[in-house]
C-alpha cells in the first residue's frame, strides 16, 4: 500500500510503499474503528493528512478521522487507534518531520 503525505499543492507529495509488517500493523490499527456522520473539516494550504492507496480502496487520515473509500461506498471513523500519529511518526523517520510538525495530532 502506498502512503502519501498530503501537504503540497504545485509539486510531489511525499509518498512511501508501507513495509509487508507495517501494511500488517495498518490492518490491526483499523479493525474495531467507531463509525461516525461528521466528516473532518475541508483542509486549506498546508498538511492535509495521509492518503493510503491501493487498487481496492482509498483511505484518508486527517484531524483524528479515518475516510475509506471502496467499491464506491465511502465510510468515516473516529481514528481511536491514532493511526494519523502512527503515520506522523513514520513521516518523521523519512524525514518529513518539519512538514507534519504544524498538523501533528
């Protein structure tokens, strides 16, 4: 699974393919995940959360929300298993500490 550090508009977000034992820590962190309505608050200029991609769904992870899209069918969640912190973290070891350090959870 490919992650994107959404943070630039104009030129290349930072982006980074999920290690097999990371994409297997990202499947426990979102199991057991509480459905909400609310969606987060549309993000300006700046960091703007991560985007998971792969060829069966899109996730979002932005201001403590967790957005899945799949099959056409969009799903929201409470992120109760700080996976924007988790990411955030694996940011910071790629180096992109100072671009999340404004939005960091």
């Amino acid at each position: 699974m490919k992650v994107e550090l959404d943070a630039f508009s104009g030129r290349p977000n930072p982006s980074w393919t999920l290690s097999p034992e990371d994409a297997e820590e990202l499947t426990k962190r979102l199991q057991g995940l509480r459905s909400v309505d609310q969606a987060p608050v549309e993000p300006g200029l700046g960091y703007r959360g991560f985007v998971l991609s792969s060829p069966e769904r899109e996730i979002r992870v932005y201001q403590g929300f967790v957005t899945v899209k799949e099959g056409g069918i969009t799903k929201r969640y409470a992120d109760v298993n700080q996976i924007e912190r988790w990411l955030t973290e694996q940011a910071q070891q790629r180096g992109y500490g100072s671009i999340v350090s404004d939005g960091t959870p």
